[in-house]
C-alpha cells in the first residue's frame, strides 16, 4: 500500500507497517501503483513523477490546468520488463 502526505512524502507499507519513506517537494495529490513495484504521483505543485522502489524513474512539472493526471499516467508506459 502507498500513501501520500500533504507535507511531501510518499509513505509504503507492507503488512501494516511502513517500509520506506520518500520526501518530496510539495503535498502529494494523486497517487496511482502498478503491480511491479513501480508508482506514479502527482504534487500540488505540478510535478508529475514515477517511482520504480526507491529510484526515481522521472520527474517534470507540468501545467495541472491543462492535464489530467489520470489520462496522462495511462498513456505512460510504467510497466516495465
């Protein structure tokens, strides 16, 4: 299980108890995990990213107004070999 916080992190979980904690730069309002270990995340501030474990795959700002997170994480490809 992941959840997002509003002061920035990215928290995992397993069993009930948190295995690994991720900081980043603004409140998390949009998470979205694949089956892989892979997740993707959206900020409040427009950042847009996915994680695969604890290495950051990518990460670009983008405008929100214009994009819906939902539509864009399914034309990405996170599934991955």
């Amino acid at each position: 299980m992941i959840a997002g916080t509003e002061d920035g992190n990215l928290r995992f979980f397993k069993n009930g108890r948190m295995t690994m904690e991720i900081k980043e730069t603004d409140a998390v309002t949009f998470l979205n995990a694949s089956s892989n270990q892979c997740c993707a995340f959206a900020l409040a501030n427009g950042t847009v990213g996915v994680y695969e474990k604890r290495t950051r795959l990518w990460r670009v700002k983008v405008k929100p107004s214009l994009i819906s997170y939902k539509r864009l994480f399914k034309l990405l490809v996170i599934e991955r070999d």
